[in-house]
C-alpha cells in the first residue's frame, strides 16, 4: 500500500561531506568521481559535494575545499545529470570572499549550518549567499536545544530571508519519533509553504533510518527533503544509510531510484573505508545520547580509566544543562574531580586497620611483570618473613593475600573473577571512597580525596595513594614486589590486558613521580624492593 500523496519528497546524499568526518575527508580524488558519479546514477536528486572551509588548503583528493575556485578544479568536467549540487559552509569557517557567483562555479546551493545562539548572524549570511545565485539551506544544528518559542522565532526570521530549505539537524541522534514529529510540526505551521523542510539524522539510537520513514510520512504543506549517506558513514554514530531511504520511497513513495548504483559505489569506495575506520552505533554514542550530552564529555571521562559505565552515566546525568551539548574541557575536569572526591570519614577504618597491622612486616604486591619472573624471590620472602600482604587492584592466582587495595572501579569485576579463580577466596577489600560496591559495603573504606595528589597530572597513583595510606595507618616499613614502575617498549604488567594505554607514553614522568615521592617521604616510611624496579634505580 502506497502513502497517500503529499508534497514532494525528494533525497539529499551527503556522503562527501558528512562522511569525511570519517577519512578527513581524503577519499581520493578518483573515488571522490566515482561516488558523485554513482549518485547522479541513482536519481538521488541534491548531492552534497563538501565542505568550503577557509582554514583548510586545496586538495584534489580531498572534499574540505577553501574556497568555490576550488569546487571547479576537483568537479569539472563530471556530469551532474538532474542533481542540484550544493556544498556546506559552518557559519564563520568560509568568508563571503572566497565565494564566486553561482554562474561560475559547479555549484546550484550552498547549505549553512549554525548553531542556536547563531541564528540571526547566520540568516544574514545567507541572504549574502542568496545574493550570489545560490540555492541557500539553512540548516539549524542541534535542534534538540530550539524551544517551542525560539522555533517559532526562527520561523519568522526565516520566511523573511526565504531560503530555498531549511533543515532539522539532530546533531548528536537524540530525537525520537515524538520529539521529531513535534518539533516539524511547530516548523510546518509557521515557515512559509515554499520554503522545503529537511532533515539530517544521526544514529546514537539506532533510529536515523526510523526517524527518516517518519518524517517522511508526516502530514505537511511543505515540500520535504531528507539527507542520507552511502551505507550510512559519517559522524559519530553516522546516518540514515540513503540505500535504504531510497528503497523505502521506491516502495511508498512511487520514486524509481536505482538503488544498484548507490550499492556499487558501497562496494567499490566505502566498505575499503569501512574496514579501516568503523563508524556506526555503539556504547559511546549511546552514552552521550542517552544522557544528551557532547560526546567529548563521554570520551574524556572515559579516557580516564577509572571509571565504571555506571559512574560516567552518573556523571553525565549531573552536568548543567547550559553545559550539555558546549563541551568545556575545564568543566569536564571540574566535574570529575568532584565526583571522585567523595568525602568519608575514615577514622574508624584506620584506626582498626592499624590495629590489624602491628608487630606485621607489610608486603605490597603490584601487578608489574617481575611478579611472575622473579616469583622465586617474592616466595623465598614471604616464607622468610611471613608477612602480611597487600595486593592492589587485582588478587594473584598464585599468593595467598590478606587484602586488596582498590583505587578504580574499572578494576572492580576483574577484581571479582580474580578472587573467584584463585585461592583468596575471602580476602579483606581497603578501597577509596571513589569506588562503588554492587551490593553491600567494603571492609574497609578510606577517603579518597585525602590520598590522590591533586598537584599532579595523573593524580591516583595507586602504589602513592597505599602509600599515603600506610603512613596514616603508622607503619614504618614496607616491602615492595611487582612495582617495576614503567617502561615506553615492554611489557609493564603480568597480564597486558590490564594495561592502561597511556603508561607507555607517560613512563619516563611516572618513574620521576614516583622516585620522587618516595624521596620526599623517605623520613617517614622506609620502602624496601623485594623484585627490581625503576623506582629504586
């Protein structure tokens, strides 16, 4: 059963522009042919070449040009069949110099993306585009932040520039079909009927292709135009995949796009992208949709390495809603920092620990290499001297320990499946107070804030913080074995999988941190190696 007949509905391929997000835009200047080529082919009727981006120099192979002059160099002599050509500008990357007239360029169109609080400058942009010869799109970025009143503003300003289009961005995949249906209807009831409505999806929720056959089926007095890449490639979490818009109008819409040459041009260019560069969903994206928030926020939390998914999601669920979708580096920082300075009174812990501690000498087990390769001396000492041991982050398979100290709560499972395949089956836990249990309360909880070294740039050192520890606690002496501190070529624990990928980068700074620490408390605690370590050279 076919839709019943609305306005035109017409496709925008974008697969130049948005998916060089991908390749940094270097699809190579034969591939760049074949592709445009393949479009034209299929019917897709607007064809979105590139970015024009001031800041970037001329590349035939690559589709971020500076200026129009470059458009013609990589695009003449192609065919561009039916298709209405269009290039985008981000409002303030490429200045009206570096535009020609429309008559003198490959060009028809020109699409501007802005965000919110650009608007006005934005639109007034565009009217200089129009005065150009331009086809001009307008296209509102993150319209998740556009209230009803500010969509009916914009509305306004809109029909008094009368751009060719306007657009619905869903920056980072956030609408779901409600949102969206909601949003263009506010659009539909207030632009002026012959302006095109659009819009540009993006996959966090799985939903760009959903969200698209909605849209699509909406009841409108506008002409519609919905954007697509090849199999979907593009940023973040990717696009509607425009193979499957156009089987889609093929079967609802009556539209005969020949879908075999968009497949050809997936085969021949973008599955060889695809292997090198994966895009589509995945956890990350859906972290920073499900919470709306900038997926840098996702990302540089992540990469800190300490924290659980729950605790990021707890994070993000907490950050200022002015701040959500403008990432701030600074605030990330801030917001971390007072996450995980989470405040106890740990009193009654240490004073039980020390009491638990005396007249025992103290040995701290790390997860450096040397544990295994020089097992030998680490049983020979335990033997000799019947120590009590600590082990941190992680439980051996092969010592018996009396306790584990735990700073990350990334280490908290691995943790578990290590109790659980080894002999500590029933071991004290002593973790900081940044860390969450699953079900019930550590043995022992010590303030988290009082034990990091806020002064430095990895402020968590785990062997710094026991440490700290153990001298609140009054112990004079302790052993140290797998603490082979780290190094740029080898291996720097027994098990790689454990492995933060930044201590390679950073072990020349986390020796001297260390060495240097233990330097300056060498009055009050006495460390002794029990295996080698760049510590003690």
């Amino acid at each position: 059963m076919k839709d019943k007949k609305m306005k035109i509905a017409q496709l925008l391929d974008c697969t130049l522009r948005d998916g060089g997000y991908v390749n940094d835009w270097e699809f190579g200047h034969d591939k760049i042919a074949e592709i445009f080529e393949r479009l034209v082919s299929s019917g897709a009727e607007f064809i979105e070449i590139g970015f024009l981006d001031e800041r970037r120099s001329f590349d035939t192979n690559r589709t971020i040009m500076p200026d129009t002059q470059s458009v013609n160099k990589i695009f003449s002599g192609l065919n561009k069949g039916n298709a209405v050509i269009v290039a985008m500008i981000d409002y303030g990357t490429c200045d009206i110099m570096h535009i020609q007239p429309c008559a003198e360029t490959f060009l028809d169109g020109i699409r501007v993306i802005f965000k919110e609080h650009l608007m006005y400058e934005a639109l007034q942009f565009c009217k200089q585009l129009q005065g150009l010869g331009y086809k001009v799109f307008a296209q509102m970025v993150s319209i998740t932040t556009y209230t009803d009143e500010k969509l009916q503003e914009y509305a306004k300003i809109v029909n008094s520039i009368m751009p060719y289009a306007t657009s619905m961005v869903d920056t980072y995949g956030l609408l779901n079909e409600k949102k969206l249906l909601h949003i263009f209807h506010i659009l539909d009831t207030y632009i002026d009927e012959r302006i095109k409505i659009g819009f540009h999806a993006h996959n966090n929720f799985q939903l760009a292709y959903a969200n698209g056959k909605s849209f699509l089926s909406a009841d409108t007095k506008h002409d519609l135009l919905l954007d697509g890449t090849l199999y979907g490639i593009g940023k973040s979490a990717g696009n509607a995949p425009i193979e499957l818009l156009m089987m889609h109008m093929n079967e609802r819409k009556e539209k005969n796009y020949d879908i075999t040459q968009a497949l050809e041009a997936i085969d021949n260019v973008i599955m060889d992208i695809y292997t090198k560069q994966h895009w589509g969903y995945n956890m990350f994206f859906y972290i920073a949709a499900s919470t709306h928030c900038h997926p840098n926020y996702v990302s540089y939390l992540m990469n800190k390495k300490t924290l659980s998914v729950k605790q990021i999601m707890d994070i993000l669920g907490n950050i200022k809603i002015s701040k959500k979708l403008m990432y701030d580096e600074n605030y990330a920082e801030k917001i971390y920092l007072d996450y995980q300075n989470i405040f106890c009174d740990d009193r009654n812990a240490l004073s039980s620990l020390k009491e638990q501690f005396k007249n025992h000498k103290i040995l701290l087990i790390g997860p450096g290499s040397n544990i295994k390769h020089q097992k030998r001396r680490v049983k020979n000492f335990i033997k000799d001297n019947s120590p009590l041991i600590i082990a941190v982050n992680y439980a051996p398979s092969d010592i018996e320990i009396d306790a584990v100290f735990l700073t990350k709560s990334k280490r908290y499972t691995q943790l578990l499946t290590d109790l659980k395949k080894g002999i500590n089956n029933k071991v004290n836990i002593i973790a900081t107070s940044n860390v969450t249990k699953t079900a019930g309360y550590f043995n022992y909880v010590l303030n988290y804030r009082s034990l990091i070294d806020e002064q430095t740039e990895i402020i968590d050192n785990s062997l710094v913080m026991l440490l700290k520890a153990m001298i609140k606690i009054g112990i004079e002496k302790v052993y140290l074995a797998g603490f082979d501190g780290y190094s740029e070529c080898s291996d720097n624990y027994f098990d790689t999988s454990r492995e933060y990928g930044f201590v390679k980068r950073k072990a020349a700074y986390l020796n001297n941190y260390v060495k240097t620490f233990l330097t300056a408390l060498a009055d009050k605690v006495n460390v002794e190696f029990v295996t080698k370590s760049h510590y003690s050279k």
